[in-house]
C-alpha cells in the first residue's frame, strides 16, 4: 500500500558484473535495487533510492529484497537448491 504498484526486472549475470563493483553493504543494496527498477523504469536515477523517504525506500528494499531475482545467500535456485555461498578447496 504504502509503495503503490513497482516494476521491476530479474537481475541477470552481466548485472553482477556492477554489483561486484560495490565496496559496502549500502551501495550494493542501492546498486541492487536501482539495477532491478531501471529494467521498468529506464531513466530512473541512480541516487533515487537515497531521495526516496525513509519509510518508502525501507519498504521498497524489503519488498525487492523477498523477490527471487535478488542477490542473496539465502535465495534458493529454481530447483531448490541452496546459493553456494564458497567455493569449495581444490584437491
């Protein structure tokens, strides 16, 4: 209620690429969430999340973050399985 209807688009394996890029937890939420809602909203700016209120951006980065196209360890893939989240040693 508070956000209204959002678009957005799935995160896809080039858009990794820019999230890597990001040095803090703050800037790859933001690059995440800006990453997702410009594949809807192609002139959105990259700082709208930080002009956004509070209490929209906050529900904006909960409602994104509960969504399958976004990057986290504790996603699951398609089929079920767990995001890895290291590799492992090799032999």
């Amino acid at each position: 209620p508070t956000l209204g209807i959002d678009q957005f688009g799935e995160l896809t394996f080039r858009d990794a690429f820019e999230i890597n890029k990001c040095k803090t937890d703050i800037e790859k939420t933001e690059t995440v969430a800006w990453l997702m809602m410009k594949k809807a909203y192609p002139d959105l700016p990259r700082d709208f999340l930080a002009r956004m209120p509070l209490i929209e951006s906050a529900a904006l980065i909960d409602f994104l973050t509960k969504q399958p196209a976004f990057l986290s360890a504790t996603n699951t893939w398609r089929n079920g399985s767990k995001t890895i989240s290291k590799r492992k040693s090799s032999a």
